[in-house]
C-alpha cells in the first residue's frame, strides 16, 4: 500500500493512500464470507452456500460495500504503527475505486499541535491581598443576629427594630385603588437603609390595623399615592452574645468570648476574601499565559469544548432540558470566545504539567477528599478511591498544582487592599421589602 501524509492547514492532516488489487483480494474474501455467513439461499442452509456461488452472483456489489470499511482499516493500521495520536473523529474525503485494479482513498484528521518554547516562567503579576476591617465583621455579626432574632407580636412600631407587615395599593388622582397594582403581605424591616424616605417616615409609630395614604413617587420620577394597611407589628428579639449564639453560628465548640466570636468571624470572612484573590491571580496567571503564548487551538477541540459548555448550561435547566425557544446558535456564537480560550489554556496547561513533570499524587487525592468530606459529612474513606478513578479530578488537580507552579516561578507584587462594610451611598436603590 502506498501512502502519503500530507499536511493541511493548521493541525489537520490527509492520509492519501493507494491499494492494488492483490491488497484489496483479503479483504474482499474476508467480506464474502461474512456475506456467505448471514446469508439464505434456496437450496441451501443458513451460510452454507458455496463461496463460489455468492461471489458470482454478488461478488461486485459486496467489493463496492466493504470499500470503507477496508479503507477505514488501513487508516487505523497506519496512525497505530505510526504511534499518532488523533483528536475528534477522522473523514473519508475521497474514495475511488478502479475494478480488479485499485482503490485511492483520502482520509482528513486532526492532531494536537506540538506546542513548542512556551513562555511561563518569570510573569510580572499583581497579587491582591485582602484586609479585613472590623466594620466588615460588624456587619457580619449583625446580619447573623438579624437572621437569629425572635420575631414578637406587638401592636405598635416603636423604633427601627421591627418588622411590619402591610398591604399596599396604589391609588388614582381621585383616590380610588387602582386594579392590579396591589400588594398584600408585603414584610418590611424598618432598619433597613434602602427603604424610602416617605415609606420610613409614615411606618414610624404605626399600629396594627392602621392604614395610612403616603405621597411618593413611581418610576419616572412622577407623583403618586400610595395607601398601606399595617396586618403585623412584629418586635426583633436579639439573641445574647453567649456561648450557645456563638456555637450556632460558628458550628464550632470552645468559643466563650465575644472577642474569639469576633475572631472567628473575621477568619471566616480573610478566608472567604482569600479565595477571592486567589482566584483572581489564577485568572491572571492564565490570561497573562495565553497573551505571551500564540497557541491556536484545533477547531474539533474547539467545538468539544464548546459543547461541554452547552451540556453544563443545559444542566442547569428546569429539568436539565433546554426550553424550546432558547437559541442555541446564538448562544454557541456568544459563548464560542470562552471555548476557545478554555480549549487554548489546555492546551498549554497539559504541555506545562509535561515539561515540569506535573502529575497528581495521593496527598492531592487525599486533600480533596477530606475538604468534601467535611463538606457533606462523610468519610473521606469512601471518596479516595473514587476520586482517583475520576478524570475530572485528574486534570483539576493539574490545574492547579500547573497554576501554583507558575506562581512560584513568577515576580509577584503584593498590594493590600482594605475591605469595609460598605455606607449607604447617595444613590443607592431605594426599595420597600426587606
């Protein structure tokens, strides 16, 4: 068989192969008998018709049939001798056949392509390191006795530290309920900030059963009135700061002091914020990669990708269906820049964890293990050896273990930036419920 590699644009290549008669005769007799094998004819039993006799009387139409598939074959035989590793599925371009002389055949495919002098040590990157302020656990701890807090009946709202509950209508130029603009049931913490003025102003003092008319504005900035009926007058009891309010929240034992509560609260909060800024300088590390790396991704690993993340949005759905108007060309056109740069930082990621002999290990099945443990209260036991067994986890852990690598090997300069509770500003939504 005479075969020719030749290269196409990109990654994609052609296999243009020739086969003589005598090459192709095997393969012929191996498909007669098989024919010979699943066939009935009169006079005979069930595959015991004399070869002879089915390639007489279908010998040719049997040679046009196998054609492929003795194509495919040799394609096969030739990339596992040649050790070449293909991505996505291999096309039959060109397929011609001459009668008793020989077949020509051309086969298109794609490989990974070599990647070569990637540039991944020494970045320049800007690392955020995230202060917390004590207004941040201020807020915190007031959010969790807020959400802990008893709500007693009362009859009257004596100060910010209740909930009334009214019904709300708007009413006309004459006074009159407008049909289909009410609302009923509707809870409002009078502490909040982002209430409006006029609303804060006439719950103040307000009793159940009252009902009050108040002068506001809609929308477009126009005058309305608007007419609200108190049903529930409900006091915030706060809980103590005690032992018991700090197990609660923390779902930790030992904790005896406001000061440790407080502690914990602002570890939990420099944890949360740490996470952020590591995944900031992750993100970073790869863009910065990707800009000093010119590595074009195969469009077949462009479109796998493309279709894991149409798969994970799809997952997503009310009942991981996607609904019938969605647009799924336009929401592949929008998404197919993320395709390829995730598709792209593979790609180099995988040639990273090979030039540095990056690999996981036990400990790094073992840590994920006990974080998920602890996450859904099982032992990590039971997680190990699945995890190991998980591709997913596999290259997640590379993932990682490739950006923590870059950023050893990178000039990093740190810059502290302080996190406050953030004041009400000028401009901030203004809102009715809670």
């Amino acid at each position: 068989m005479d075969i020719k590699l030749n290269e196409l644009e990109g990654s994609k290549k052609q296999l243009e192969a020739s086969m003589s008669y005598e090459e192709l005769k095997p393969h012929f007799e191996k498909a007669i008998l098989a024919y010979r094998n699943k066939t009935t004819l009169p006079g005979f039993r069930k595959g015991k018709a004399p070869l002879d006799v089915i390639r007489k009387r279908f010998g040719d139409s049997i040679e046009y049939t196998s054609l492929e598939e003795i194509a495919n074959e040799a394609f096969w035989d030739y990339m596992s001798k040649e050790k070449i590793d293909m991505i996505g599925r291999p096309s039959l371009t060109d397929i011609d056949y001459k009668p008793k002389e020989a077949l020509n055949f051309k086969i298109e495919f794609e490989v990974m392509p070599e990647i070569k002098d990637i540039k991944y040590k020494g970045l320049e990157l800007e690392k955020i390191v995230y202060d917390i302020d004590d207004s941040m656990v201020d807020d915190e701890i007031r959010y969790h006795r807020f959400r802990s807090a008893q709500h007693e009946l009362d009859g009257q709202a004596l100060d910010d530290e209740y909930v009334v509950t009214v019904d709300i209508q708007n009413l006309d130029d004459e006074g009159n309920v407008i049909i289909g603009e009410s609302q009923n049931g509707v809870s409002v913490y009078l502490g909040n900030k982002q209430i409006y003025p006029e609303f804060k102003e006439a719950f103040k003092g307000i009793r159940e059963g009252e009902t009050k008319v108040i002068d506001s504005t809609n929308a477009e900035g126009n005058p309305k009135k608007v007419k609200v009926t108190c049903t529930k007058v409900e006091k915030l009891v706060y809980p103590e700061m005690n032992q018991e309010f700090f197990k609660t929240i923390t779902r930790k034992e030992g904790i005896n002091t406001e000061d440790e509560f407080r502690a914990e609260i602002k570890s939990a909060l420099q944890k949360i914020y740490d996470d952020i800024g590591k995944r900031k300088l992750s993100n970073d590390i790869m863009s910065e990669i990707l800009k000093q790396n010119d590595v074009v991704a195969p469009d077949v690993f462009v479109e796998s990708t493309l279709q894991t993340i149409v798969n994970d949005h799809t997952s997503q759905m009310p009942g991981q269906k996607l609904p019938p108007d969605f647009d799924l060309e336009s929401f592949k056109k929008e998404r197919r820049p993320d395709a390829i740069r995730a598709a792209r930082w593979f790609m180099i990621r995988e040639k990273i964890a090979e030039i540095e002999n990056i690999s996981p290990e036990d400990s790094d099945y073992d840590k994920i293990a006990t974080t998920e443990a602890e996450r859904y209260g099982i032992p990590a036991e039971k997680l190990i050896q699945a995890f190991r067994n998980d591709e997913n986890i596999k290259y997640r852990i590379i993932a990682d273990k490739v950006i923590d690598f870059v950023e050893a090997n990178a000039e990093i300069k740190e810059k502290t930036e302080k996190i406050s509770a953030e004041p009400e500003s000028e401009g901030a939504e203004k809102k009715i419920i809670t």
